[in-house]
C-alpha cells in the first residue's frame, strides 16, 4: 500500500520531525518507505539520516509505502503534520 502526502513542516523532514518519523516507523515489524513523489529512489523510513537526506521541504510530494497498512496511515499523518519544534 501506498499513499502521497504533502509535507507539513515548516522546516521540512529536517531533524526533529525525521526523527519523530523514524522513531514511529521503527514500531513496526514491516519495513516502511519512503520517496520523493514522481522519483523511484527510496528510503528506509526507521533511520532520521535517511530521512533528512530525502531533502523533502516544507510542500513537498513524499509517498509512503509499505505492506502495513496502519503504518502507511500513521507515517502519513505525521508527514502532513507541522512536526517542527516550537520555542
């Protein structure tokens, strides 16, 4: 299954927020993946590295894959959040 959401941070999947998304994928036993919309190279979503080296900014296409369904919603639904941290 696969879903494309644009992404919510203001900072894009920078730090923080690749971080929060790593820490949830790696809840899951299946892998989760993740890509730049319209590109066919994709990034294990459990590492916050793999994630920031994506360079998806703020409005960027980002697809979600993965065989779990309820991770693919979950990843998703952060990905569309504004995950930066606030002062």
């Amino acid at each position: 299954m696969s879903k494309t959401v644009v992404v919510g941070s203001r900072i894009g999947l920078h730090a923080a927020p690749a971080q929060t998304i790593a820490s949830e994928a790696s809840a899951y036993e299946e892998p989760v993946l993740l890509s730049l919309a319209g590109t066919d190279e994709s990034v294990n979503a459990n590492s916050a590295l793999l994630i920031m080296m994506l360079g998806a900014e703020c409005g960027a296409r980002v697809t979600v894959t993965s065989t779990n369904a309820d991770a693919v919603e979950r990843i998703a639904g952060l990905i569309e959040q504004d995950l930066t941290l606030h002062d």
